[in-house]
C-alpha cells in the first residue's frame, strides 16, 4: 500500500501565506474519504483539508480491508509523514474514524483533535452485531447510508468486506494506557445519537492533557450530514483562535 494512497485531497490548497491548518479527516464504518467532501467545501479557505480513504472501498476495493484500527492508525501516520506541511495539523474523526484520529494523534503532536460521535477509548464500543444481516440492519438503521445502495444485491457484495472488517475493529479495539493528547479536544455528538449517552461520552476527557470541550448537535449518529456548515463554523472559528493559542 503506497501512502499517497491514504489520502485525498477535494479543493485546491489555500494560499500558503495565511499559514493554513492541516485537517486530515478520519471516516466512520463502512464509509469512504467522500464523506468530507462537503465539510472540505465550507473549509477552503481556512484549512488544506484531506480525507483518510480506508483500503477495500471505493477506488481501493481491490485492496484487502484492515479490521484493527491500531494498524490503521500506523498506516495514517506513515502515509502522513510524506504529506505534512508548515502549517499546524488538525484531526478530525467521526465514529470509527474518531478512535483512528485518537491512536494517531497518540504518535503525533496536532494542534487540534476533534472526535464526533463516538464513546470515549477508556469505554471501547460495545456491539454484538457479527453476522451480515445485522451489519446491514445496523447501517440503515442510522440513516447515514443511501438506502437505494443498501438495496442494490451487488453494490451490497462490495461494501461488505470493508464493512465487516470496520465492524469486527471497532469490536475489537483495546483501549491502552499510555501517552495522551495534549492538544485541546473537542468532543461532538448527536443529541439523539443512542450510541453516544452522556456518561460514556464524557469520559473523553480523560484522554487529554489539554482543554476539552464538548457540542451537540440535533440528530442522530450522522448529525454531521445535516449540520455541515454549522461544524465548518465551529472548525473555523475555533482554528482562527488556535493560531494565537
């Protein structure tokens, strides 16, 4: 796996000369690096903005899916080296894709970490769901998957290796003691996100040695579909100040 492979990039990058952040954005189960392509849209001009494309989906589906998000995180941070700029990094992660964020913001020093919709680390995700037809339930249950495609038998038979293998990682992953972020943390959730209550989002800020902050959004698990601008708001607002910080 070539690390260029890792990554994509939506819109040309900002001028260089207003110090742009870097956001490297982290996606859910079973979802692909497009996902941000709308976020990237809002951001512009305040971050040079790119997606992390997970192998065994979309134009990686011919390569085998990873299904421990240790290993995933070390690919990101491989494939990131290559790729760093001048400019301060940012993470953003949503579900999945925020326990990815994490485990590479472990390993490097970003600026900023932003985790959506997801249990702390200390908390792991608790899920039964192993066989095919549960998965499948899973996904249209949370409304963040276009159902004509969930209807489509062959589309179905591509997504499910990725699926699977997103599903038994986060099952899987195993919280370890260790070094922490030290950036500030930002914590986002979907008031009626039924996997994300209080009591176990709250524990994110064990898993920082900086300022931790929490937002929610109305919605559910895939708030961020229907709250994109307003998220693009925040990053920017928020990336604004962090050049003073």
């Amino acid at each position: 796996m070539s690390a260029k492979s890792w990554l994509r990039n939506f819109r040309t990058a900002p001028d260089p000369s207003t110090h742009p952040f870097q956001l490297v954005c982290f996606p859910h189960a079973g979802g692909s690096a497009a996902y941000f392509a709308p976020l990237s849209a809002h951001l512009g001009g305040v971050a040079d903005v790119l997606a992390v494309q997970y192998p065994g989906r979309q134009d990686r589906w011919h390569e085998p899916a990873i299904d421990d998000l240790h290993e995933l995180a070390e690919h990101v941070v491989a494939a990131l080296e290559p790729e760093r700029k001048e400019g301060p990094l940012v993470l953003f992660g949503h579900s999945m894709g925020a326990l990815v964020a994490y485990e590479v913001a472990r390993s490097l020093a970003p600026a900023r970490l932003y985790v959506s919709a997801c249990p702390a680390p200390s908390r792991g995700v608790v899920t039964e769901i192993r066989d095919d037809a549960g998965l499948l339930a899973d996904l249209r249950g949370m409304n963040g998957t276009d159902p004509a495609l969930l209807a489509d038998p062959e589309m179905v038979e591509l997504i499910l290796p990725a699926l699977r293998a997103d599903y038994r990682a986060v099952r899987t992953y195993q919280w370890g003691p260790g070094s922490e972020p030290y950036c500030p943390l930002r914590v986002l959730t979907g008031s009626r996100d039924s996997r994300t209550p209080p009591h176990v989002v709250r524990e994110w800020k064990r898993h920082t040695t900086g300022v931790c902050r929490f937002h929610e959004y109305d919605g559910g698990h895939f708030y961020l579909t229907e709250h994109t601008r307003r998220i693009a708001d925040l990053l920017a607002a928020d990336l604004a100040q962090a050049v003073h910080y």
